[in-house]
C-alpha cells in the first residue's frame, strides 16, 4: 500500500449507508465504508454537527484530504489504510 498521496476527487458519496468512493493522486480508487464514524453511538461534536446539519453529503477534497464545511478533517492515509482493510476482510 502506497502512503502519503492525496485524495485527487470523490467519485461519489452515499449518505444512506455513510461510504464515499475516492480516487488518488496515483490513481487508486476505494469505496471507504465511514460508518464507524458516523454511525457510532458516541460522535464527536464536529461528526454530532455534520449529521444534525446534514451536511455528510457536502464533503470535499481539501489540501488532499476529505473534508467537510464545518472544519471535520479525515487523512486521506487513514481513510486508504481503513478501505484496504475492509477489502481483505471480504475477500
């Protein structure tokens, strides 16, 4: 697994079932399942205020990274690192 590129575009976003599909700097593209995150009983303000503002569909690249309005940052490493891994598990 490559690190230290950048999220280059979202593909898509599905605010039903909390996945956003992402493409790299280099080309790889992930469907990044975020409901870990955003599906969690215990949010964190900044996650509590995307899904009240229902602003989880309002994502965008920033300085590499996915982003949202209200300041909420996830590294497009950890994002790479979590869609690898769930695609282990279902192969």
């Amino acid at each position: 697994m490559k690190l230290g590129t950048s999220i280059q575009r979202i593909v898509r976003v599905d605010q039903e079932s909390w996945r956003v599909e992402l493409e790299y700097t280099d080309g790889y593209r992930a469907n990044v399942d975020l409901s870990g995150i955003f599906g969690a009983p215990r949010r964190k303000p900044l996650v509590a205020e995307i899904l009240l503002g229902d602003l989880f569909g309002r994502c965008f690249v920033e300085s590499g990274a996915l982003a949202w309005p209200n300041g909420f940052e996830l590294c497009p490493d950890a994002l790479r690192m979590l869609a690898a891994r769930k695609s282990r598990k279902v192969a």
